[in-house]
C-alpha cells in the first residue's frame, strides 16, 4: 500500500483529529493532560513507521517550525480573548502577573546556573536554554482546571497566560539583543523597542476593531487572523516584539467598552462587534485546538526516547524540576498565598517550551544540550499537576457567606444560620 497516497493522508489527518477530540474528553473526566496523550500518540506513530521502513527525514522538523509560528499567535490571541479587564477582578489580575512574572524570572536565573554548572555553557547561553523552561504551559493548564473551584481555576487561568506572554517577549528580547555588549545599550534597546512596539499596536488595534466590525463578508473571520499573521511576520522582519500587537489587539477586543470610551465609543457598534468576537473566539479556539494536536502528534514522532536513559540527562532533568517547584513554593508564599494546593503542583511545561526551544539561534544550538532535558521536565511537570489534580480533596460543601462588622453581629448571623439548618431537618 502507498502510504504517501493523498486518500490515506487525508485519512491520516482526520483520524488524529477525532482522536485528539476524544483525549480532550477522556483529560476533563481523569485530569490526564490531553498533551501526554498527544506525544504518546506521536511516539506511538513513530515506531510504526519505523516497523513500515518509512523516513521523514527533516520534514517533521520544518513542519514543527511551520505549526509552531501559528501556534505561538492562535495561543497569544486565544488567551487575550480570555482576558476580561473588569474592577471587581484587578487585584486577581495584578497578582497573578506578579506571580507569573517572579516566577518566570526567578526560575530562568536558578535554571541558567544550573546549565553553567553541568554543561559548562557561558550565562547567556544558559539564560536562553533555561528561558524556555521556565514557561507554565496555558496550552495544558487551561483544559485541565475546569474542576477547580473557580478562584483557584481564574488565578491559575490568568497566571498561566501571563506566563504565556512574558516568557515569549522574554525569550525573544534576550535573542534578540545577544550582540549588545553594554548593560545600558540593552536596556535601553529593549524599552525603544517595547515603546514603539506598544505604541505601534495601540494604534493598530484601534483601527482592527473599527475594521472588524465594518466587514459584512462571510469570510472575515479567516481574513482577520491572516492580517494578524502578516503583520506579526512583518513586525520581526524588523525586530519588534510582535506578540504585543497580538495581544493588544485580542485585549481591545474582547474589552472595548474599556478603550472606546467618551468620542471614541460613537466609532463602535456594540452589537455588532459582541456578535462578530463570540465568533472569533470559537474560530480561534478551534483554530489553535487544530494546531495543537498536530504541533504535540509530530513532536512525539520526533522524540528520541532513548535520551531519557542517560544518567547526566536525568540529573539536570531533575534538578530543573525541582527549581521550578522550589521558586514557584517561594513566590506564592512571597505573595502572601495561604493555601497553595494544588496551585503549587500546577506549573506544567508544554507547547509554549517547546516552541521556543526551536527558536534558539543556529549559532547558540550545540550538541552539549540533550532534548532529553526537555522532553523530561515536559513529562514529569505534567505527570505531577496530573496526580496533584487527580488526589485533590474534595471542595468542602458551600456555606452562606458571612458578613459582620462586629463580634454581635458575627453572633445573630450564626444563630440565624443554625436555625435555618434546624429547620431543614425538622422539614
């Protein structure tokens, strides 16, 4: 049988999709990250590939690259879309970028001496080995928190998409600015070009939103992400940030009540754009949903799982798990977090980490770096949020809330609540 036919390929396609459709059923019932599923599904397509005598060669790796610039943009758009910038949720927003930010930070530096120490790499190198390892994955988070209570389940939401973005505008600044010598020059490089960048996507967000509600053709949905696509390229043609315009773009959107506001809210239909974004977000969603499956499936047809037997390999494994929970520990208890279970667990390392990992410059990648490292601290963070989620307490049943000014006070609402209680049973 010819494999490469087009009848088996488009079977092929559609069958790792259903597939993918059905792990994300089986995730949300056992907590069993859909990606484990997806890399093992790949691994699994390997070696029958190789018991048919069939080679990829480099293909894969292109396809990766390919998969991974639409990834990084359906992933940035879908979370900003998720992102609703209301009052009442500030201190939850403010937190969760100061945890994600300390944490990102904080483990990079720890992971980068960790580097310097075992494989004898200069800071920088480190630093742009470790940045990638340091990123919580919102890809997995997101799908796997449905069952938590819905504090938990929003910080972990907003922490995990802030993670998202820092780690990707962190990993590019650093890349990005690797031939500047002087501290100031690189400082003052990354502000211009956060400046321009920020002001640049303002102003393009602003005339996106009053174009987007403008097009009355079927097929806007679809012409919107290819603009988005077209100017993120065009932005690292010239060494800008572009994600921001990503991001400011999805926020404005999501929020315009807060950006079009006195004279710019005659510019806007309301209506017209609530109706037109639920339908972006279920096409972005599905979008990155596609991309996803596919990004995971072929990374695991390209893993080696034999890097995993090797003996250095596992240490640094180890202890780069084991920085990453240590300074996640020290960061909630710093940001005055009481209960920190299972939020201490929940730090996986997925498509975002590898992503960047592709992106290291050809002049940085070295032979010296084992993907098993890698591929370890993707499956152990995973495997660990897994059981964290799956041996859970069960939420305690839910009260009345309690509001008191005073111990009275404190005392009639007890009381009240006790016969509420009596009366129950008597009923």
């Amino acid at each position: 049988m010819d494999l490469f036919n087009p009848y088996i390929e488009a079977i092929a396609f559609c069958s790792v999709i259903v597939i993918s459709y059905f792990f994300t059923i089986i995730s949300r019932r056992t907590n069993i990250p859909s990606v484990l599923l997806l890399i093992a599904l790949g691994v699994g397509i390997q070696e029958g590939l190789v018991l048919l005598g069939v080679s990829f060669g480099d293909t894969l790796f292109s396809l990766l690259e390919i998969l991974g610039i639409f990834g990084l943009i359906m992933i940035v758009l879908e979370a900003a879309l998720d992102l609703k910038l209301t009052r009442d949720k500030l201190p939850m927003i403010i937190k969760s970028f100061f945890i994600a930010l300390l944490a990102l930070v904080g483990t990079s530096l720890v992971v980068a001496y960790i580097f310097v120490y075992f494989l004898k790499f200069d800071f920088i190198t480190s630093l742009v080995y470790a940045v990638p390892l340091a990123v919580m994955s919102s890809a997995i988070i997101i799908p796997s928190v449905a069952g938590l209570p819905d504090g938990k389940r929003e910080f972990l939401i907003y922490e995990s998409t802030f993670s998202d973005i820092l780690g990707i505008m962190y990993f590019y600044f650093l890349v990005g600015n690797l031939e500047i010598q002087s501290t100031g020059a690189l400082v003052f490089d990354i502000t211009a070009n956060v400046f321009v960048t920020i002001l640049l996507s303002v102003v393009l967000g602003y005339v996106l939103v009053w174009l987007f509600q403008q097009l009355d053709s079927q097929i806007k949905l679809f012409l919107l992400i290819a603009v988005l696509v077209l100017l993120y390229s065009v932005g690292k043609l010239f060494h800008l940030s572009s994600l921001i315009i990503i991001l400011i773009f999805g926020l404005m959107l999501n929020n315009y009540k807060l950006f079009f506001r006195k004279k710019l809210k005659h510019w806007i239909n309301g209506k017209a754009i609530e109706e037109t974004t639920e339908d972006f977000h279920l096409v972005t969603a599905e979008s990155a949903f596609v991309v996803r499956t596919f990004f995971f499936v072929v990374f695991g047809m390209t893993l080696d799982l034999q890097t995993l037997l090797d003996k250095e390999t596992l240490i640094i494994g180890c202890c780069v798990v084991l920085a990453v929970y240590v300074i996640r520990w020290i960061v909630l208890k710093a940001m005055l977090i009481r209960n920190i279970t299972p939020e201490l667990w929940v730090a996986p390392r997925g498509l975002i980490t590898i992503l960047l990992f592709f992106a290291i410059p050809a002049d940085l990648l070295t032979d010296r770096f084992s993907s098993g490292i890698l591929l370890a601290t993707v499956l152990v963070t995973s495997i660990v949020m897994t059981i964290a989620l799956i041996t859970r307490s069960e939420p305690e049943e839910k009260i009345s809330e309690l509001t008191f000014e005073d111990w009275n006070e404190l005392d009639a609402e007890v009381e009240a609540l006790s016969q509420k209680q009596e009366s129950q049973i008597t009923k």
